[in-house]
C-alpha cells in the first residue's frame, strides 16, 4: 500500500474523528478505516461515550465480511483492550480475521498503555505505529493533557483592540455595554469552541460588568459546566449564569458562600487558586477548561504557566485607553483573517 496511502488512509480517520468533536468526553475522538486493495470498505468513529467504538462501527459497515481477512485497519488511535462501557475492540479485531492494524499514536491512558498493541501481536496481527502520529496526538490534546499532566487541557481566549486593550474602563453600577472588538464571524466560532469543551470560566469581575450567559447559542451543541472565580463571593442571585440550566461552580475563599443554582467550591489562600482549581477540575474529571476572561484570571494563569492554548483576536480599531490585554508568550501555530480582527493561536513553549 506504501506511504502515500498510509498517510491518507490515516487522514480520513482523523477527518472522522473530527465530527464526533465535544461529544465524546471522557472518552477520545476516534476515526477508524478499513482498506482492501487500496479501497476502503469500511468506516466508521466513535459518536458518544457509552456507544461502540470507531473500530467497531467500522468493522459493521463492510457488507462483505469475508474481505476482512486480507483488509487493513487503520485507526488514530491504539484500540482499548478492557472492559469498560463497551467490550475490548481489539478482541473484535482479532475475531474479524483483521491482520494487519495501522495506528496514529499509542494511547497513555492507564487503562490501555501499549496493552492494545500488545494483545494484537500476541494474535498474530502486524501492528504498525506512528503515521500522522503528531496530528493524532493534537485531536486529542485535552485527552492526553489530562491523563499525562493530571490536569484539564486549558485554552485561554480573549479579544483585544489595535492598540492593546480588551475594554474600555468601566465603572459600577455597570450599566455601559463592552464595544465588541470582534464580529458576527467571530462570535459564532467562540460559540462553537465552547460546544467542545467541558467546562467554561470566567471572572467575577467579568460575571458583573458583562452578565453573560456563558453558554452555547450559535452552534449546535451542548453547553459546558459554567465556573467562576471570585475570591470574595461577591455575587447576586439576579446574574444570567445562576438563571439558566446546567452546572455552575463558584470557586472562592468565601466559607459561608451559598447560591441557588451554585456549588460552592472553598479555596485555600495559601495556594496559587489556579493549581487548586485545576486539581479539583481533574478529580472532578473535567479534561478541558475553556477560559473567556477578564483579565486578572488571564494573567494569573499565564503567570503560573497553567495553559496550554491561546486564541487570541487582535481587532482593528484603537481604543486609546482601557483595560490591557494580558501579556503572553508562545508559539503561534495558526493565523485567521476575519473582517474585523486577526485570529492567533499560540501554544504554550513550556511543557
């Protein structure tokens, strides 16, 4: 088959698994593809957690079973080979006739760890690894982030004028709207990255000036667990977040904080908050963190080098004065051109 059509069959696995994107959690998007003589005769992803694998959804569309035999099997990434939810896929594999398997990259979970891999060899099927093994790494970035670094994969975002600024300044009672830096376009694409994370946080002060719903209502999806820090627990019952449906979190270091609509969770003053939030997100489960601001929580996350990706838009109009953007360093890996702004991604440099 060669490696041009191991590069492509692994393209269309992850072009796969990009559809099932933020519905799958905890588990990882998965494409898989099988091939016989250069044709694919099979495919499939995983949908939604507690439902059959790629490999398995896959291994059910061939309509001639018999090809199998003489098939390969790609996948991005390593089949499980436990019992969870769903039966082992690399028990399905073997069963099928599958001889060879072609994977993007080895899943470090713990519950898999190379025993996928393992289990086919010991069936007889050649294994081979490592094709297109950085891409399949990066579609499951929040996957890997979580079982390797303990904690969630956590993306900042913010908007900022020309000349630096995320807002005018604005004073309580808080009546003067912020002036969008972005546009419609734009809007709809924050939209559609909160619908693929887990958990979305913001800052009191953002809570109050703004009163955002911090949801998802431009894209089709489900809305994320809604978090915000506020060290006083300075907050009123009459605010959009407590009013909608789904989970709220307030981390704070406010003992006798009690909201309807609310879960309290007590911050230690000693501790950096960001470490205990991302702690308390892991053991919570939480493998993503989407935070949308203001810019004190911005900048203590990029001071304690607690990030892992920055979107940032950079709009065209000067503000003169205001509230400064937070100051960041890292790697930009993509650069986006929207009638109003310029949309960078930057990684963080420190692993």
């Amino acid at each position: 088959m060669g490696a041009e059509g191991d590069l492509k069959f692994m393209k269309r696995c992850l072009e796969l698994a990009y559809k099932a994107q933020g519905y799958t959690y905890p588990n990882p998007v998965v494409g898989c593809v099988i091939v016989n003589d250069d044709i694919i005769i099979g495919e499939g992803y995983h949908l939604k957690a507690g439902g059959p694998h790629a490999e398995v959804n896959a291994i059910c569309s061939v309509t001639d079973r018999g090809l199998l035999k003489s098939s390969v099997l790609y996948v991005n990434l390593e089949p499980c080979s436990h019992f969870g939810k769903t039966p082992p896929c690399t028990d399905l594999i073997i069963k099928s006739g599958i001889r060879k398997v072609i994977i993007g990259v080895k899943d470090s979970s713990a519950n898999v760890a190379g025993m996928g891999i393992q289990k086919l060899k010991d069936a007889g099927c050649e294994v081979v690894t490592g094709i297109l093994e950085k891409e399949s790494r990066w579609i499951n970035r929040r996957f890997f982030t979580f079982h390797e670094k303990k904690r969630p994969y956590i993306i900042l975002k913010w908007a900022q004028s020309a000349d630096g600024f995320i807002d005018f300044r604005r004073d309580e009672p808080f009546t003067q709207r912020p002036a969008w830096i972005t546009g419609e376009a734009e809007r709809v694409l924050v939209h559609k990255w909160r619908s693929s994370e887990q958990l979305i946080l913001a800052g009191a002060l953002t809570i109050k000036k703004d009163n955002p719903r911090l949801n998802v209502r431009e894209w089709a999806g489900s809305d994320p667990v809604r978090a915000i820090l506020s060290g006083s627990g300075d907050l009123g019952q009459d605010h959009y977040v407590f009013k909608l449906p789904g989970r709220n979190l307030v981390f704070t270091y406010n003992n006798e904080f009690k909201l309807i609509g609310a879960d309290a969770v007590i911050l230690n003053r000693e501790m950096a908050s960001s470490e205990q939030i991302v702690d308390y997100l892991f053991k919570e489960g939480i493998q993503s963190m989407f935070i949308e601001g203001g810019y004190q929580v911005l900048d203590h996350f990029i001071s304690t080098g607690l990030w892992d990706e920055a979107r940032i838009f950079y709009g065209k109009d000067l503000y003169y004065d205001g509230i400064p953007a937070s100051s960041i360093k890292g790697e930009v890996i993509s650069c986006e051109e929207y009638s109003r702004s310029t949309l960078k991604v930057l990684v963080n440099e420190v692993d």
